[in-house]
C-alpha cells in the first residue's frame, strides 16, 4: 500500500512514508499545439500539393514541417509537468505522461537537501532536461521554487516541484535517520 503525503511529519515525528510532489506548466501545451499544427502542415502539404515546381521543394517543406512539428510535440510534452517521490531509499523524478525522462537518486548518495526559492528557465538556459556546468543538472519546468540535492560525489541536482521545502525536510530527516542507524551499527 503505498502512503501518500506532502511532508506532513507522523505522530512520532518520524518523515511520512512517502512524499510526492509535482509541478505543471501550462505554457508547454502552448508549444505542444504549435507542434501539432507544424505536423498538421506538413501532413497536408503531402496530401495535397499547392506547389508546382517540382518534387525537390515540395519533399523539403514536407520533410521540415514534420520533423519541427514532431520535435515540437513530443520535445514540449515530456515537460508539461513534473512528479517527485522521495520514499526511505530513492529520490525519484519523472517528466510528462510517460514518465520519461525519469532520473532516480539513491538517498546514500546525497549529502545535503535544499530549496531554491526562483528557479527560472533563463537560469538553465530553458525548460526541459538541462545541464550547466557550473551549476548541474535540473528538470526545469516552471519558474519558482525547486528542490535541490547535493550529491557525494559534488554533483547537484534541481527540480522544479512544488512545496519543495517539505521535500527538502522530507530528504534531510531521512539522512539524518540513515546516519542515525549506520552510527549504532
């Protein structure tokens, strides 16, 4: 039975069973229907031909407007929303419907939990999936708050997700309860 809640502390003080979280991005389905309509052209240049000067042109315009219209669609879904899920041994990230891309951090492997209260695309250089060298990687899907984990190795990791603070609390107690019980071994 999995337990869902957003960070609110049991009756022993112990961190909920599970937290999730997510966050959504509207502006996405904007670019998703600008996909779609570069799609739906192509589609229709290729069924019926206004152009007369032959195959060459027409095959490019075709050909261009499916390839932007695709990369449009399924580039801007995947990042329409984000759902997080921290549970006693994984930090788990999926993006869009199908999940995918999806990116799981073993708790063991972070050493701090933080939240950056504005979180922009300009940051990151957009939304999406993003790596910056200065910086780490990031699931950017909105502007605002996002939840940031340090990572053993100097490696850092953001996600936008709303009420990353629980999170960060969530994440924080359980490394506490994980060095708690590696100390009495």
């Amino acid at each position: 039975m999995r337990h869902h809640d957003h960070g609110t502390p049991t009756a022993h003080g112990q961190p909920p069973e599970v937290w999730t979280g997510r966050a959504h991005n509207r502006v996405q389905w904007v670019l998703a229907a600008a996909g779609a309509a570069c799609l739906a052209l192509g589609v229709d240049l290729a069924v019926d031909s206004p152009w007369g000067s032959g195959l060459a042109p027409l095959l490019m315009a075709v050909i261009g407007c499916v390839a932007a219209g695709l990369l449009m669609l399924f580039g801007t879904l995947a990042f329409v929303h984000v759902a997080v899920r921290v549970d006693h041994e994984v930090l788990e990230v999926r993006c869009g419907h199908m999940g995918l891309p999806r990116r799981r951090i073993p708790l063991s492997d972070v050493i701090d939990a933080d939240v950056a209260h504005k979180v922009t695309p300009c940051q990151w250089g957009g939304w999406g999936y993003r790596w910056r060298p200065e910086k780490g990687t990031a699931v950017v899907v909105r502007r605002g708050e996002g939840l940031v984990v340090r990572l053993g190795d100097g490696r850092v990791f953001t996600v936008t997700v709303d009420d990353a603070e629980a999170a960060a609390r969530v994440i924080r107690d359980r490394l506490r309860l994980i060095a708690a019980r590696t100390s009495q071994v």
